[in-house]
C-alpha cells in the first residue's frame, strides 16, 4: 500500500521539527499566521480571534449576505456590521454568526436591512494574529481588539469622549441562518444572559450566553420583534442597547461565554476562563495556547512568505472542530438532548466530507489527546 502524498510530506515535517523545546519555545509562531488569507475570493475563513478548536470563533461580519461572505468577513468590503461569537471557516455553508455585538457613538448610523447599523473601516487600522484581531470603526472612532479563550470571548472598545453604546444584536441573520428565538435579561449592573435558537446549516442551534461588561451600562432599551413562520408566531427577535458616558480613550471589556446548554452553563463557563476584566491577561495565555500547538511542527526556511503559508494553513486545520462541551462537561446532542461527557471533551462542526481525507489524519500526529474525544 503506498503511503499519501501529503502523509510523506506530514512525516518530513515532523522530522524536521526535532529541535529543543526550549529553542521552540523562543521562536513566536503565532507571528508567521495571517489570519486574513482566504478572506479574499472564496476561501471563507475568517480573520477574528479564536483558540485552538475554541468553541467561540469572534469575529466581525460585513453585515451583507452573499456566497463570498460565507464566514460573515468578504476582504473586499468597507463595513463592519457587528462582531459575533461563531463562526464557519472554509466551508460552503452560511450559518452561525452568534450573538453579534456593536459598539457605536450617538448618532449612530444606520443603514435598510440587511447591513443595519455599520461602520466603515480601512485594512489600514486592521490588524490580526492568531488569537487576536483589531480595528478600528472609522464612523466612531472606537478602536475594537478581541481575543479569545475555548468558551469565551473577550471584546476590548476604546471609545472617543461621547454619548456612547453597544449594541447586541440578535435578529441578525444572515445567508442561510434565520433566528427562531431570542431572549435577554439583566442579572446585574454589569451582566447580562440570553440565548439565541436559530435554524441554518446546523438545525435547530441553541446558543446560549452571559456577558460581563468591565463598566456599569447607565440603561438598557430592548427592541422586541415577532418571528412568523408559516403565518404562526414562533418566537421574539431582540435587539439591546445598552448606553455609557465614555471618556476619551476610555476602554470597556465585553467578556461572553457561550454554551449549547443553558444560560446557567454559560455562566459557568464565564467564570472558570474568565472571572477578571484582563483582556491583555486573556490574550497572552490564548498566544501562548497557540504557540503550543503551532510549535508541534517546526520548519525550517529562509522565505518567510513560505513561514507565512505554512503556519496560517496549520492554524486553520486547529480552527475546527469546535469544543461543544461546557467546563463541567455538559453538551447538547444531535437528538435535542443534553448529556454529560465524563473524563473527556465534545467536539462540533465537523465537516467530514471536506476533512477526513487530511484534516483528521493530520491530528493522529498533532492532536493525538483530541482524536478519541472526536471519534466519541
């Protein structure tokens, strides 16, 4: 039997890599990955923060649907419409864009569905590495950086001196997606909960969260809307603003955790990966998480373009699938039902029909701990 092709080519990787650890560790590979390849044309990645196979893909979305705005991002575009909690990355399939914040000064401005509420942007005040994303909404002024932990996802707004607000956004679907059900309440001056259900490529998503801001919100208003489907009432779309008195360069923390469970869960796993408002705290252990896991397969190149290639393409083999349990392992099944995994993790958005011949073979090298969890 001859061996693949790309297997020969995995082995000599890996011979290559026998260095040091410690010579590993001092060489930054999160620096060689460029979230924004595939952005362009019909690659459909995505270029926000995320961890390793993190069950949040933050990222912001242009706001248009269309093929080439398959993971919400089309590099060709000037608006940004929001920045939401997952995310597909090279798929063929228009789905997720989860609980979709949006920081904004008064007036802010707002556009006929389906963009809404927007700002332009340059990819000349855009920046991205792994685990880390930044821009700069160019309407407001606010400067907007995200990082990630597996769960959670954390949003650092640097705000003019304004009348400023964040919105959160959960009527907004886009291509394939379409919101059944939605729901926020306050728990404090600080937290908010909620979920969001939706229909798409994943049938009857449940995406529940609590959010922790860094600063007390002076108000919140709720915009409540009908869902009709088949001429019957299914659900409620909400949309929630939520209003700060901002000082110049003054900086609030958005941090959210998801969970397919329950708002409860969510807020369990809120407090085990971030109970601090730290984003530079959250970002560092992301980076070094990446480094980690890039640092498996070392090369060895004078061409940097080829550093470049080769990192960003391993970075996306580690973008899905998705950690789909909570911090006390309980998930939400394929049959609608939530079960317990003990002793190991479940995982999500697979996408076996463009994976099994590469992707899954790889991590029987790369993430050999992962793979038994992923066949369970």
């Amino acid at each position: 039997m001859r061996t693949p092709a790309y297997l020969c080519l995995l082995l000599t990787c890996m011979l290559i890599s026998c260095t040091p650890t410690q010579e590993k560790h001092e060489i930054d590979y999160t620096s060689y990955v460029n979230p924004f390849i595939g952005t362009d044309f019909t690659g459909n990645t995505y270029p926000g923060a995320q961890a390793p196979f993190g069950m949040v893909q933050l990222s912001p979305d242009n706001g248009l649907p269309g093929w080439d705005r398959i993971s919400g991002y089309f590099y060709p575009d000037s608006t940004i419409a929001g920045f939401s909690h997952t995310h597909l990355s090279g798929t063929g399939a228009g789905d997720l864009y989860d609980i979709s914040f949006m920081p904004v000064t008064l007036p802010y401005k707002e556009a006929e569905a389906p963009l809404g509420i927007h700002s332009k942007f340059s990819h000349k005040d855009e920046s991205a590495h792994a685990g880390y994303y930044q821009v700069r909404l160019i309407d407001y002024n606010i400067n907007v950086e995200l990082t990630a932990t597996e769960r959670c996802g954390i949003q650092r707004y640097t705000f003019p001196e304004a009348q400023s607000a964040i919105f959160l956004n959960l009527k907004k679907a886009m291509n394939w997606d379409f919101t059944n059900d939605s729901h926020i309440e306050v728990v404090d001056s600080v937290t908010i909960q909620g979920y969001r259900f939706s229909d798409g490529w994943a049938r009857d998503q449940h995406i529940y969260f609590r959010t922790r801001f860094s600063k007390p919100f002076e108000k919140m208003e709720l915009d409540t809307t009908a869902i009709i489907k088949d001429n019957k009432r299914i659900g409620t779309a909400v949309i929630a603003r939520f209003d700060f008195n901002t000082q110049k360069d003054e900086q609030i923390l958005v941090n959210t955790a998801i969970s397919g469970v329950s708002m409860e869960g969510a807020a369990k796993n809120l407090q085990a990966e971030v109970p601090e408002n730290d984003f530079d705290k959250y970002l560092a252990e992301t980076k070094a998480n990446w480094n980690r896991q890039l640092g498996k397969i070392e090369i060895k190149s004078d061409n940097e373009n080829d550093k470049v290639n080769f990192y960003t393409a391993l970075y996306h083999s580690m973008i899905a699938p998705t950690i789909y349990s909570d911090v006390d392992g309980a998930y939400y099944g394929p049959d609608k039902k939530v079960h317990q995994a003990d002793g190991w993790v479940n995982y999500s958005t697979f996408s076996l029909w463009d994976t099994y011949r590469a992707a899954h073979p790889l991590f029987t090298y790369t993430e050999p701990e992962r793979v038994n969890d992923m066949v369970k």
